[in-house]
C-alpha cells in the first residue's frame, strides 16, 4: 500500500506526473483542481461555489476542500494506497489528511516536492493557455497563484520536513527524464512500482 503526495508550485508537472505514477505504483491519482474543474465545467452546486475562486487564482477554503478529499479517500480503490495530486496546500489541510489517516492508524509514505524556476512553469502555463484555453492561466492569474503557492504551501513542506518525508525531485526537463528521477528518488526509500 502506497500513499504518496505530490506538492510543487503551478506548472512544475503534478497533473503530468500524477497520471504516470498513477500506473507505476498501481494507485489512483486523486487531483483537487481536476474534481473542482469538473464541477466547474458540469455546473454542479460545488461548481458554481468554487468557480469565481479558481478564476482568481486563489485557493478554495480549506473546510470545502478537506471535506471533498475525505469524502474521496473513503472510496473503496483509495483504501489500497493513493497518489493526491495538489492535497494538501495549507497547514489546516495538512491536520485534517493527518486526522483522516489517523482513522486506519495511517500515514503518508512520501512527499514528492517538484521543483522549477518561476519563469519555466510561467512559460509553460502560457504555452497551455494558448492550447487549452484554462481559465486560470493568465499571466497575471499564474503570477497570482506563485504567490499563493509560496505563502500558503510552501509552509507545509517544513512540517513534512520534520518527518523526513519529502523527497525533492528537479522538475525541469524532459517528462520522462523527471518520472525517472520520482521513481529513484522513491525507490531509495523503499517505496517500490508495481
Ligand atoms: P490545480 O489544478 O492543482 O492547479 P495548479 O496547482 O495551479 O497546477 P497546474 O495544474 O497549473 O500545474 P501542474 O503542476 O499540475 O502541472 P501540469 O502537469 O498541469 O489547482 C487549480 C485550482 O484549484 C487552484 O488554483 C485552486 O483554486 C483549486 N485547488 C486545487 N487544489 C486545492 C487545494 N488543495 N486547496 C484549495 N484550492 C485548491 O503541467 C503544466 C503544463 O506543463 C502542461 O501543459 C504540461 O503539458 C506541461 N508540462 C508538464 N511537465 C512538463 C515538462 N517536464 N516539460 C515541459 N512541459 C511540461
């Protein structure tokens, strides 16, 4: 059973990442901005709260949040391990993944912290607003959402620091080249694909 998270500033490639470890470690990759998006995009009632939000580039407010990751995590293929792809982003996030882990006397085995400079993953964020048309990749929105990353997430590695569990990973190159680094990084600590 492998519980892994994926953590790193918009752009560095978690959601690229995410789908192939996903395979690698025989996990389902849980994204909280694919299920707000699909809200969004399906017009549901949880849609219609968070859409203003996301546009903005601002985090959806944690109570929201944290209750649609336990609600998630209580699905049947998430109880055999999981990948959680941009969970948690804020302190109080990190206490309520740490309460629903306490539930099954669970942890997380690692934290894979995607590193790249600012201007490659703006660079990249405008390349995919040009062919994906994300609303939320305007320069000045994914300028805004660095500065959300660095004051609300990067608090969280310190305290995944403590415990020994982040596992820094170069997320500049090739997409190959950086699973490659993940899945060494990981194997060192034992972690192990299927
Ligand atoms: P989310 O969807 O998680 O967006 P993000 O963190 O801003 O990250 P991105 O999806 O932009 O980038 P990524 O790191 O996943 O990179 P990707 O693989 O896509 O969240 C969106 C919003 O939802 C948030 O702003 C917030 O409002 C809300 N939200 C989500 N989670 C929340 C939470 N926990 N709490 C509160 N609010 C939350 O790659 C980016 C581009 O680069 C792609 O075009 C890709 O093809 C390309 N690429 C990837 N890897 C490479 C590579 N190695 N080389 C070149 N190009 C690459």
């Amino acid at each position: 059973m492998t519980r892994l998270l994926l953590v790193g500033p918009p752009g560095a490639g978690k959601g690229t990442q995410a789908a192939i470890l996903a395979e690698t470690y025989g996990i389902p990759a849980i994204s909280t901005g694919d299920i707000f998006r699909s809200n969004v995009v399906n017009g549901t009632p949880l849609g219609l709260q968070v859409k203003a939000i996301m546009e903005a580039g601002e985090y959806v407010p944690d109570d929201l949040t944290n209750e649609i990751v336990a609600a998630r995590l209580g699905e049947t293929d998430a109880r055999a391990g999981f990948l959680l792809d941009g969970y948690p982003r804020t302190l109080d996030q990190v206490n309520e993944l740490d309460r629903i882990l306490s539930i099954d006397h669970a942890g997380v085995d690692a934290v894979v912290l995607l590193e790249a400079e600012t201007d490659e993953v703006v660079a990249r964020l405008l390349k995919r607003a040009i062919e994906q048309g994300r609303i939320d990749d305007t320069e000045e929105v994914i300028r805004h959402r660095m500065d959300v990353y660095a004051e609300q997430t990067s608090p969280i590695i310190a305290v995944y620091d403590k415990r020994d569990l982040v596992v820094r990973v170069n997320a500049l190159g090739a997409v190959d080249e950086v699973t490659a680094r993940i899945v060494d990084a990981l194997a060192q600590r034992n972690i192990s694909a299927v």
